[in-house]
C-alpha cells in the first residue's frame, strides 16, 4: 500500500491549462527535485515543509467525498512519490474523474503514458530564465499526445524566443497543448502577444494564471 506525503488539499478553479477556469480538487505533494528561480510553490519543497503521511485510498476517499470530477495532482513534483502510479490507476480508472498530473519536466513519462488508462500531464518546460533548462527530460515531448501540454513559463524575451526553437523543433504544435505563460510580474503579458504575432505562432496559446489574478498571488489553497 501506497504512502504519500501531502502537503496541502483543496478545492478551487484550475488557473492554468485546459481545464483553466473549471473546478478541480488539488492534491499537492512535498518535496521537488528542481529549484527554480521563480517558483512560487517553494514552501512545498522543503525537507521542513509540513506534510502528512495518507495512502492512496485516504487521498481517493477525500477526492471522492469533494465531488468534484477534475483532479490535478500537484507539488512539488508529483512524480517523485513513490507510489503515484497506485493513485492515477484509481482515479483514472473510476470512469469518474480526469486526471491531470502537473510535472516540472525533469521526470520520465514514458511509463505512465504507456499505462492503459493514462492521466493527462500539464509539463513545463523549464526555459533559461529559471536556471533548470539543463535538468529537462527532452524524450518526454515523444510521450505528449493531444489530451496533454507543454507549458512555457517565461520570464524575459530571450525566455520566448527559446520557446519559439523548442516548439519548433519537436514539431509540438498540433500535435499537443500548447501555453505560454508569463512569469508574475516579471514580463509584460501584452509582449507576449506582440511575439505570438510577429511570430505566427497559430496554435499556441497565451495563458495567465487566473488564480493569481483572482486572489493575493501568494495565497495558498487557491
């Protein structure tokens, strides 16, 4: 039997991806192998960061009692949990909920994606600014179909133009989601649209973090 370490759980509206605006119930476990220099979850990665220990049938049973049918697994980095296959296999196979992993990119899908009932991830791809880019698993992109995205947190010009070589060269568009997303308060959101112009990039959206614009951006259970 599964055991996880869960740092926070809540309800709220998904402020990012496809399921943006749409309720969902967050599960969001401690502890992160990246340290981005933007993260704004870096209370959740610490080795202090208070957690509690519940198996996956306690974590299905709170999501179940919530009834709320979007699930999005969260950190952190979710993948690191040892036993996270055990929990997606029971809620993607409830016929009941979607499941959307949130994952730093730095982590190997291969195996989940191959799972008969495979949830949907949401993956950034760390670009320059954040000071990961190296740590990026780049054989994930072949894992990504059209139920999932690739996120692009950017911060700077050079952040966008980076994005512009990736999707590129992996040929992402059409083939999953695509978002960029401003990193808070450090780029203009009307720049980015400027670069989607000059650019073409048709199929490739632009996104804000709702839920940072809703609430104070440092709230937590939002």
């Amino acid at each position: 039997m599964g055991v996880f370490e869960v740092a926070e759980t809540f309800v709220s509206i998904n402020g990012e991806g496809k399921k943006a605006g749409q309720l969902a119930v967050f599960v969001r476990f401690r502890g992160c192998g990246l340290n981005c220099s933007y993260c704004d979850t870096k209370w959740a990665n610490e080795q202090d960061t208070p957690f509690v220990t519940q198996t996956a049938e306690e974590i299905y049973s709170y999501i179940q009692s919530t009834g709320v049918q979007n699930v999005t697994l969260t950190g952190g980095e979710p993948l690191l949990q040892k036993d996270i296959k055990e929990l997606i296999s029971m809620l993607t196979g409830d016929g009941f909920h979607y499941c959307e992993i949130e994952t730093n990119g730095a982590v190997p899908l291969a195996e989940l994606a191959c799972m008969e009932l495979a949830p949907s991830f949401t993956m950034d791809y760390k670009l320059p600014s954040s000071g990961m880019e190296k740590y990026m698993v780049k054989e994930n992109f072949q894992c990504l179909t059209q139920k999932d995205t690739v996120k692009f947190v950017s911060g700077s010009m050079d952040d966008l133009r980076r994005a512009k070589e990736i999707i590129e060269e992996y040929r992402l568009i059409g083939r999953t989601g695509i978002y960029l997303s401003p990193v808070f308060g450090k780029i203009d959101p009307a720049d980015m649209v400027d670069f989607l112009k000059e650019n073409k990039l048709n199929g490739v959206n632009l996104q804000l973090q709702l839920h940072k614009i809703i609430w104070d951006p440092n709230a937590k259970g939002v």
